[in-house]
C-alpha cells in the first residue's frame, strides 16, 4: 500500500480527486513538525500542506483518477480566527493534535471538535497524541487509555470511529496505533517516513469508501 509523492496537483481544496483534511490543535503541540514528517524526505510542497497520493485501485475498481488526500495547517490559528471559516471550507475530515506532556491541549480537544464540526459538520476525526519521546511523568503526562478513552468519547457522536494515535512527530515514530488503522503485518513504532504515514493514509482512504467509492 504505497504512498506516493503527488506532482503536479492543483492548490483548490474543491479540486476533483482531492480530499481535504484540516489539521487544528492548541499553540505548540507539534502541528507543524507533524505535518514536516507526513512530508517526508524530499518531498516538495505547499509550505501550509502536504499531500497523499491514494492509490486508486484501493478505493474504487472503476476509477482510473488518483486521488490525493491534501492536510492543511492552518498556522497562527489563534490571531487570525477570521480566517477560520475559508480553513474549514470543503474539508472532508479532520486532524486533532495534542500533545501528551500537556495537559491543557489534551483537555482543548472537544474545544476544537466543536469548532470543526460548528464550521463544516460531524466530519471524521483523527485524534493524535504528540510528543511520546517527551514522556516522563506517568502522573502527569497524557497515558495511552486516557486518548483511547476520550477518542471513545468523540466516536460516540460519528458514523465513522475515531482512531487514536500517540506519536512522536520529530523521530517519526507511532508508539501506539489504534487497531482500526493499524497496518497488517507491522511493529508498534514506526522507524520510516514511509511506514510513518501508513496509518494516517488507512484513515483517509476509510474515509473515501464511507463517502461512496467514487466521490469525495
């Protein structure tokens, strides 16, 4: 299941082919650094996106498109709250950050579901735990059942589950997978950039095949 560097893709997020997910979270939990690794080594794009080439036999058997999964990181979110509603726009799924050494961004989720789904409606959610290599306090620090449990919370209100993902975005590590977009066959940590965006590429194509196989 391969993920490949998209070329030549238009900037619209309304674009045929191209799914658009928002990636939100509180001031410095790492969205950036997350979005730098879902880039990878070389790959050249959009300084305020990346995106994901779906393969497109994995979707739809009778489509010949690729389609491309596009994450936009809307920077500076807090001083330009203005813009929030051109962000939202057309997006078909969502990306909550927090970071697991702090416990206010952790407890700023729902703040941000709201938003989200106050903008655009009940879109699917991925949530993800950042900073696991910073982890050092089991008092303190955000464990694995506590984002297991609040993604329970946040699926009770969907269609589609809401994984949880613990990772550590600056060593491209995933210390904890939620099974529902665990790759088959693989370990808990993840040393590649490659192997890095698998579970986030098994989310965006569930959410393709929930929205019928050949649309967005």
């Amino acid at each position: 299941m391969p993920i490949k560097r998209a070329s030549n893709i238009t900037l619209n997020p309304d674009a045929a082919n191209e799914l658009k997910i928002v990636l939100v979270g509180d001031s410095k939990v790492g969205k950036t650094t997350l979005l730098e690794t879902l880039k990878g080594d070389g790959m050249i794009e959009r300084g305020y996106s990346v995106s994901l080439q779906l393969e497109s036999r994995e979707i739809a058997k009778n489509s010949s498109s690729p389609k491309v999964g596009r994450i936009f990181d809307l920077r500076s979110q807090r001083y330009f709250p203005f813009l929030h509603s051109i962000y939202y726009h057309g997006a078909k799924g969502a990306i909550i950050v927090f970071d697991v050494t702090n416990r206010l961004s952790f407890e700023s989720v729902i703040k941000w579901r709201d938003i989200i789904w106050g903008h655009v409606g009940k879109i699917p959610l991925l949530l993800v735990g950042n900073k696991s290599d910073l982890k050092n306090d089991p008092e303190l620090h955000i464990s694995i059942n506590e984002g297991k449990a609040l993604a329970k919370e946040l699926s009770a209100l969907q269609e589609i589950p809401v994984p949880y993902l613990e990772v550590s975005a600056v060593y491209h590590i995933i210390a904890f997978c939620d099974e529902r977009i665990k790759p088959i066959e693989t370990e808990d940590i993840y040393p590649t950039y490659e192997e890095f965006r698998k579970p986030f590429y098994i989310w965006l194509i569930e959410i393709i095949k929930k929205g019928g196989e050949t649309k967005l």
